[in-house]
C-alpha cells in the first residue's frame, strides 16, 4: 500500500485526503472514540504545522479550543499517544510546550477499513494504485500480531498497553496482553499476571519498558508489581 506525505506537489489535496480518512473512521467508533478523534481533528486542522510536522500547543489553549478542563486535555493527549497517532518529540518543560509529531502510518493504518465507505475514488486514491509512482510516496506498513487493546476506559493500564503494542507487537502479544490491572496503592500500579512463571518473566526482562510506558501516561507511578 502506497500513501503520499502531506507535502509537495498537491499537498492541499493530500491534507483534504488525511483528514477525511480521520473523520470516516471516527464514525465508525463508539461515541467516546468519536469525541476525542473529533477533538483531535480540530486540533490539527487548527494548529498543526503541515510544514513542520509539528503541533506545539500548550494544554490550557487546547483545553479553551476543546471547551474541557485541563485534566480532560491531559488524559486525551495520553490516549492519542497510546493510539500511535501522536508521538512527542519535544517533552515540556518549564516555560516551553510539548511538541508532538502525527504518525500517518498508524492514521492511515487504522483508517484504511473505511476507505471505500468513503468512495471507490477515494480507497483507490489512498491505496496508489494505477499511474507513476510519485517520488513523495512511503509505503505503509499496517499489519501487526494482535489487535491493538480498548483505551476507552481511559486508565493508566490500558493506555499504557496501547503504547506498549504499539513500540512492540510480539512482545505485547506474549508477555503483556495477559496482565491485568488489580489496583493502586499510591505510587505503585499493581497487575495481576497468569502465572509465577508470567510475573517473574516479565519482572525479570520487561520492568523497565512497563514502566516506563506506564509513567509516560502518568507520571505518578514510580513502580509496577506484578501479583499472581
């Protein structure tokens, strides 16, 4: 599968094509996947740097231009990173915004079933089949081992899953999918894994990249136990 990078020659129409691919799939979703991809639209079509590829707005204005609370901006910007969508490349910090960057691979990839809800023109128009292969043309790269997990309960666990599947399908599949969440007890998120076996894989050889998926969501938790 072929999709053109929003720049360059007929970058306005590629711009047109992205974001139609995100509205048809949000309204494919459940009503609280349609708000926050709908809260997403706005957002880029309002300030993201086509040019750049950068949204460097800071949470307050987002929180004015979404008319939620900051909390709200927060947790959502938390789900889109999960989802693959956005990824940060700049981390705030005192007096300046974070920065993210749109991952049109993941977009496209999770748009691409509602292509042809969109028109035959359209699904054959994203796909690049027919004519010269343009030099701003990528390949996409859509498959993965198992399905991406539901964030929709917006906790730190699921979106943390999310963020793990992403960075690493297989991993995700075999060691991490099977962990539940059993609770808080202040800093420390606490899973429930199938096994000893599982929990002491897992705490032996993915800890680090548990947590650190888990404190990029929320950066409260200092640590991860793994009960049986």
């Amino acid at each position: 599968m072929l999709v053109r990078q929003p720049s360059g020659r007929g970058a306005s129409a590629i711009k047109y094509d992205i974001l139609t691919a995100m509205g048809a799939y949000a309204l494919s979703q459940s009503k609280a996947r349609q708000v926050l991809v709908l809260r997403f639209l706005t957002l880029v079509t309002a300030r993201y740097n086509w040019q750049r590829d950068q949204l460097a707005v800071g949470q307050r204005e987002i929180a004015r231009l979404w008319n939620v609370d900051e909390r709200t901006v927060k947790r959502d910007l938390a789900k889109l990173r999960s989802m693959g969508w956005i990824v940060v490349t700049r981390q705030g910090a005192r007096g300046r915004v974070s920065e993210y960057a749109l991952d049109f691979d993941r977009i496209l990839g999770d748009s691409e079933p509602r292509w042809q809800a969109v028109g035959p023109d359209y699904a054959h128009r994203m796909k690049g089949q027919g004519g010269d292969v343009d030099p701003n043309v990528i390949p996409l790269k859509t498959s993965s081992v198992v399905a991406a997990p539901n964030t929709e309960d917006g906790c730190e666990w699921s979106l943390a899953q999310a963020i793990l599947h992403r960075d690493d399908p297989a991993t995700y599949a075999s060691w991490l999918q099977k962990l539940q969440r059993e609770g808080r007890a202040g800093d420390r998120l606490i899973l429930r894994a199938p096994s000893r076996f599982h929990a002491s894989y897992v705490m032996s050889h993915l800890q680090t990249k548990v947590v650190a998926a888990c404190r990029e969501v929320d950066d409260t938790i200092s640590a991860v136990v793994i009960d049986v």
